[in-house]
C-alpha cells in the first residue's frame, strides 16, 4: 500500500520517517518531494508498505504524531488513476 505523508518539516528525512514507520512493519520505499531547484523538501512525502493490514496500522497510529516540530498528515495514497473533466463554461449565443 501506498502512504502520503503530508505537512512535514523541511528538515525531516528519509531516514527518520523510516524510524518512524519500521515498528509498524517492512518498507519498500520511502521518498520525501524534493524541489528541483533548490533540493528542500516540499512538505511531503511518500512510503510504500508491501502488507495493507500494516499499512492500516501504520495510518491510525501516526496520523496527527508530532515530528520535527509539526504535526504530520498519514493518508492512503490517491493511485491518481482517475481524475476529474474540468468542466467548460461556454457563453450562450443568442
């Protein structure tokens, strides 16, 4: 199962959400967005987590934990497969 991690410091890394998540159970990968320009973090963050029963717990036991000074967001992760149509106004003419 894919994690997002939301609202993280710019100093938390890799390796601290990886102390964080390891009690929970193994990890597959663990990547924090970085800006490309300036290489700081973004303020999120993503952890893949081969079983979903410890995913599960993983996100009921750290949502709302406090690292690094702020208090963290842990959702399941949007596959991002489906979006949505904008939809278009157009003026009637008459």
């Amino acid at each position: 199962m894919n994690i997002y991690i939301g609202n993280l410091s710019i100093s938390t890394t890799e390796e601290a959400l990886k102390t964080l998540f390891t009690p929970f159970g193994d990890i597959d990968s663990i990547k924090v967005i970085k800006d490309r320009f300036t290489g700081k973090s973004k303020g999120f963050g993503f952890i893949e987590m081969p079983s979903n029963s410890e995913a599960d717990q993983a996100i009921k036991a750290l949502n709302g934990n406090r690292i690094d000074g702020n208090h963290i967001k842990v959702r399941p992760a949007d596959s991002g497969g489906k979006k949505r149509k904008k939809r278009t106004f157009r003026r009637k003419s008459y």
